[in-house]
C-alpha cells in the first residue's frame, strides 16, 4: 500500500501548485461567478488554500513545518515562482516562511450567514501571497519541466515521504507543445510511499457543467481535456473518500481531473487535492 506515510515536521511533504497566468486568465469564470475574472478568481483560490495550510499547522508553539510549497506561474513572461511580497523568486518554501511573510494583509467583506435565516457582512482579514496575473501565452510544457527538476531535488532529501501533490491549474491549450510527456516524467518520480501526484484543473468562462474526478474520457468535449485526464493521477484512495464526502458520485479509478471549472469547483479542487489523512 502508497500514500499512507506520515507527515510531520521530521518527514515532511510538499504540495506544489503550478498556475496559468496567460492572457486569457483575464476572460471572467462562467456563470455563477459575477463576472470575477479567473485570474481574481485563482489568485483568491491559492491565498485561500495557503492560509488554510498555515492555520492546520499552527500549534501552540508556532507553525509545525509538515510541508514545503511551491506555487509557479507561467505566461508570456515565461516562468517564474508566483510568490510576492518577502518570498518573491523563491520556488519552494516551509509553511512557517509562508505563515509569516505574507505580502500584505487585506481588509475584506465576507458574507456569513446571520444564524437567522439571513445573510450578514462580515469584515476579514485576508492574507494574500499571490497576485492575478494574466499575460500572453501558456508554456505549461517548460512549467511542468521546472516542476520535475525541483521536485527531483527535493525528493534527494526527503526519499521517505509522502509524495508530493502537484496541481496545474489551465484555462487554455499549452503553447509551447505537448505537455504529456513532461507530466509523464513527473509522475514516474517516487519516494518510498509512492508515486508524485499529478492533478489537472481546467477552468473555462463557459456555461457547460463541470466535469469532477472523471474515470474515463467518455464525456469530455474535446482533444485537449482528454489530455488533461491522461495527464493525470488516480485518486488515492484516501482522497477517493473525501470527494465522496463532498457528496459527489464517482465510478471506479477516479483521477484527480476537474474539467470547465467554475469559482467553487477550483476551491474544492484545491481542498480535497491537499488534504491528507496522515497529518501529525
């Protein structure tokens, strides 16, 4: 059996998010979003996601580093590691280094319900590490390369983990080839327990359903999001369980592939993809 290895602060993980910034991020979700751009949309996702992290790790003494984190960008600028503020340039960094270096805080309204049948504003703080980028093209081949090199170095010095969880978060086709054969080399990396996890999210401004956790590419539209899905990993069993959770219904041999995501799609993406049973 994979993927039941601990995770603590002397065998780390690492969760590994890498994001289109291309142009076209610039487009809105589809409908059900309020026009919110998908670069807004993304960026709020990853803050969200990291702050999260940083709070299932904060202890009474501080924040326990169970994971590393890595969030890489790609567009027509090329690609780069997406942190801002302190972390900027840096591609992979602890869950304390994030807890404690965010770019800035924001002052921000949530919508809560009011315990009365009503709905309430609430004012948040709302750490950002992260900003909405959307320029040019989308070399997602060159990205998922970077990927694999970090990784391999990464892996040198924790063979023992549990594997680490990469992300690719698209709302277009790669520019700069095929990108299956990159995805390939990162899935066939290992540590002891297991294989790297590869899971694809495509977002889209259309108004078709998204398709979640897919176990075949019957029902996907077209050539592209059938690459997607061969591109990505199974769903460990673990994580099987916590979709289902979530009140979808999955035939068997799931992978982690999401496709015409909206707004909410990629908040559970994120959630479920980094959520692991094993954390101490």
């Amino acid at each position: 059996m994979s993927y039941v290895a601990e995770i603590s602060r002397a065998n780390p993980s690492c969760i590994f998010l890498v994001i289109d910034q291309s142009g076209s991020m610039e487009d809105p979700f589809g409908s059900g979003n309020a026009g919110k751009k998908k670069a807004e949309g993304l960026s709020d996702a990853v803050n969200r996601l990291l702050q999260n992290l940083v709070i299932k790790c904060a202890k009474s003494e501080g924040i326990r580093d169970y994971y590393h984190v890595g969030v890489l960008g790609y567009s027509g600028n090329g690609v780069s590691p997406a942190f801002v503020g302190p972390l900027a340039g840096r591609e992979l960094v602890t869950i304390s280094d994030i807890g404690n270096s965010p770019a800035r805080v924001e002052a921000r309204v949530k919508k809560v319900d009011d315990g009365a049948g009503g709905i309430m504003n609430q004012n948040i703080k709302f750490p950002v590490w992260v900003d909405p980028v959307s320029t040019g093209g989308t070399p997602m081949c060159d990205a998922l390369r970077r990927t694999k090199d970090i990784l391999a170095e990464w892996l040198s010095h924790h063979p023992n983990c549990y594997p680490p969880i990469v992300m690719n978060i698209t709302d277009g086709e790669s520019t700069d080839g095929d990108p299956s054969f990159m995805a390939d080399q990162i899935k066939s990396m290992y540590s002891s327990d297991g294989n790297i996890l590869l899971f694809n999210l495509h977002i889209s401004s259309s108004q078709h359903k998204p398709i979640e956790y897919a176990s075949s590419d019957y029902d996907l539209p077209d050539s592209y999001a059938k690459l997607l899905f061969h591109m990505s990993s199974p769903l460990p069993d673990h994580m099987w369980v916590m979709v289902q959770e979530e009140g979808l219904a999955l035939e068997d041999s799931p992978r982690g592939f999401v496709f015409n995501a909206d707004l909410v799609s990629v908040i559970r993406f994120l959630d479920i993809g980094t959520r692991p049973s094993n954390l101490r």
